[in-house]
C-alpha cells in the first residue's frame, strides 16, 4: 500500500522556516498569510500499514520535536522495486 | 587513556579529534560499521554529517552498528563525548536529554565563542574550574538546542555548558551550549574543543575536556 507521513514541528516549538516563508509571502504581494509552518513528506509503499506507527517513533520522526500524522493512500498502487543505491545504516555501503 | 574516536560516513572532524585525543593519550578510529569497540576507554563521536543528516541530524547514524556498542558502553557508565553532529546522534540515541533544531537565524555558523563551565562533576569537564569560560569555535546550522522541560534538566545538574556573554549563536535554551546524562559519564556539546587544543589554533583551552576524560579513572 502506498502511504504517506506527515511531519511537522510540534506546536509551541519555534519553526524559524516558517516564519521566513510567512515573511517571504506579502513581499510577493501575497497578503492574509498567517501561521505558516514547513515540515516534511514522507512517501513509502508499506506491505504491513499496521507498522507505520512503529516506524514513525523510531525513525521517521522524532516526537520530542516533531508531530505526525499517517495518510494512508489506498487509491494509488505501490510503485515496486526501490531505484535506490543509497548507503544504508548497515555499514554494508559506504 | 585510551580514546575511540567514531568514524561515520560523512564525519568530518575525526582526524582532528584523534589528534585532540592523541594530546592526552592514545587514539584510535572506530569504524561505523563495527560493534567492536577495540577495549578504549573513552569514545568520542565527533562532528560532521553522519550519513548526509538525512532525514534529520543524526537520526540514522544513530542506527549503525557501533552505536549499539556506544549504548552499552554508556550505559555501563563509559565516557561518551559528542561533538556537534555527535552531539546530535547522542541525543537521537536517547542517550542524552533533548534535540538540536535549525539555528534561529537559519544559517551556518562559524566562530569562536565563549563558553562558561557550569558543572564539573562530568566525565569531560572535571579538568575544568567552575565558571571557567572557554574560547571554543562553533561551525553548525543546526545547534538551537531545545529540552522538553528545560527548568528539569536544570534542576538535575545536566547542563554542563552555556554560552557566556549574550553570546548564545543559535537560540538554545537558557543559552545552553552542553549537556550531560543523569550519570553524567554522558557529555554532548555544539561548540568544537577538538578545534582549540594548541594556540596556534586560536585557543588551547578546548583540550581540558579531553584532559577531563583521561583523569576519569578506567572502568
């Protein structure tokens, strides 16, 4: 199943990025912009959406600072394979 | 004194703290991808970009094997100092109170700062007079340090260091540029000691952390 994690800095947390954009949007003459906050998307295929949670307090987000929320995303199939040749965590590349 | 010093892929600072190390003992590299900790008796993880920061500032270097050696380590009450991007993974291990934020400016950072000794009773720090203020370099973009319950880890003792001054870079909490475990054998820092071990450096006085590690009797 395709799902999505969002993550966003925790309420009552300074979110400096936020403010910048917030900031950034009336110079482009965009006005009534208020409580931005810029957090992060995660995509992932899951065989098993009953681990998302897990996945989520250990590492996908960190809740002392960070809230989620999990969007599962019934509609659209998994792509498949991963195209990745990325070093992982387990010492066996890079 | 044995120092281990931990090499991630994408660690940048390690020769430097095996030098800073190699001032006060012996010293010698740990590889991210080993459980053997080689019988050192201190570890340092120093500064850098452990696996690119992605995702978030040490959240997966803190999943390599030699962190789960570090862990027990620790927890056996070894010496622990992270530097920085080791400061970082330290606290995304759980083995030291909080998490780092981007600074509040939004960029990178890089100067000397003065930074006030506000315990001794640490592993790294017990070299060093109460109050002292140490001339250390700060490089990061992601310092700001932030504690769930600041007036807690204050009342515990665990805040180790704060920059002196209004000279806080970041917008950490109550200035606070170092804490330590409860245990207090658990020591992590934004500022750079590794980088202010010889005056021709700027400043030697980064090298009484280091001296602190090699007065901690062997465990």
């Amino acid at each position: 199943m395709r799902a999505r994690v969002l993550v966003r800095p925790k309420a009552g947390i300074l979110d400096p990025q936020g403010i910048a954009v917030e900031r950034a949007l009336p110079a482009l003459g965009f006005q009534g912009v208020q409580n931005v906050h810029v957090g992060r998307l995660i995509e992932l295929d899951v065989e098993d959406p009953a681990q998302l949670d897990d996945m989520c307090r250990k590492l996908l987000v960190n809740p002392l600072i960070e809230d989620y929320e999990v969007v599962p995303d019934a509609s659209r199939p998994a792509l498949g394979p991963s195209q990745s040749d990325a070093p992982g965590a387990d010492g066996t590349k890079g | 004194m044995r120092f281990g010093v931990v090499r991630f892929p994408g660690t940048c600072d390690d020769v430097d703290a095996l030098d800073a190390c190699a001032k006060v003992g012996d010293a010698e590299i740990l590889w991210h991808g080993d459980r053997e900790l080689r019988g050192v008796d201190a570890v340092v993880i120093p500064g850098g970009f452990s696996y690119g920061d992605y995702l978030r500032v040490g959240a997966i270097a803190r999943f390599s094997p030699v962190m789960e050696s570090v862990m027990a380590f620790a927890r056996d009450g070894g010496p622990v100092l992270g530097i920085c991007n080791g400061f970082q993974v330290l606290c995304e291990a759980g083995l030291l109170p909080g998490a780092l934020l981007p600074n509040v400016g939004l960029r990178f950072i890089c100067r000397q700062v003065g930074v006030v000794v506000e315990r001794t009773d640490t592993a790294f720090t017990s070299a060093c007079e109460p109050g002292q203020v140490l001339s250390i370099p700060v490089k990061h973009t992601t310092g700001r340090y932030f504690a769930p319950d600041p007036a807690a880890l204050e009342a515990a003792g665990q805040v180790v260091l704060r920059y002196a001054h209004d000279g806080n870079p970041n917008g950490s909490t109550n200035d606070i540029a170092g804490v330590c475990n409860e245990r207090r054998n658990v020591v992590g820092l934004m500022p750079h000691p590794e980088h202010a071990v010889d005056e021709l450096l700027g400043s030697a006085d980064g090298l009484t952390l280091f001296e602190s590690a090699a007065r901690v009797p062997v465990v």
